[in-house]
C-alpha cells in the first residue's frame, strides 16, 4: 500500500511539474507573439512598442486590451503603469466593460496590469521587455 501511495504522488507531483512548465513556455510564446505583433507597427523595444499600441485608437479596444495592456502587465512595464493608471476607472471586476469589449478597454485586464506581481500566480516574464 506504502509503495501505491508513493507512486501516485511522484505521478501526480510529475503531472504537475510538467503542467507548469507547459503554462510557462506557453506564456512565453503567447506574450512573444502579442510583442512581435507590437513591433510589427511600432518601432522600438517591447514596452515602446506596446505602449504605443495600447494608445493607438486605430486599433480595436478589443486588441488593445488583450495584446497590449495584458502584455505590459506580464513583462512588468514600469514605463506604462502611469499610463495604465490614467485609463483605468477602478473596476477590478470589470463590470463596466463586459459585453462591450469591442467599444471600451477591457478595466480587468487594466486592474491585471497593475496588479501584475499580486494577482499572477506564475513568475512574470520581465526578460521579455527588450
């Protein structure tokens, strides 16, 4: 029975290992991506270039708020919190923007931002911002 045990918990403790390393590489490349696309319009490193989509209207608030907003908060862009402040109306929960993505920057993924260090269980990816 000892030996069961045991073997369920190097499973399951490998099960978990492995899905954590799995969330980390695919953070890496989902925030990798949303830079290059970044600099694919903006010149600059990737907090220049993020910043300057976040603040671009041309692109939808939708795209913003995923791509940039959510992005900057992952690689621990001290450059863009005043900006994120300056947009954020303090609604953690993001009640005012549901439904309506599409219309207004999404103030979850605002408050995840600037939060970034208290709410992310995972280690943020500070090495990404260059």
């Amino acid at each position: 029975m000892k030996k069961f045990i045991a073997s369920v918990c190097i499973i399951l403790a490998s099960i978990f290992f492995i899905g954590f390393i799995g969330v980390r590489i695919w953070g890496r490349e989902y925030i990798s991506k949303n830079i290059r696309i970044a600099q694919s319009k903006y010149p600059g490193k990737a907090e220049d270039a993020l910043i300057s989509f976040m603040l671009d209207t041309a692109n939808t608030p939708g795209e913003r708020s995923t791509i940039a907003i959510w992005t900057l908060g992952q690689i621990k862009s001290e450059k863009a919190k005043p900006i994120l402040s300056d947009l954020y109306k303090n609604d953690p929960e993001g009640k005012t923007c549901r439904g309506r993505h599409n219309e207004v920057l999404c103030q979850y993924e605002l408050f995840k931002a600037l939060n970034a260090e208290k709410v992310n269980w995972l280690p943020l990816y500070p090495a990404l911002n260059k």
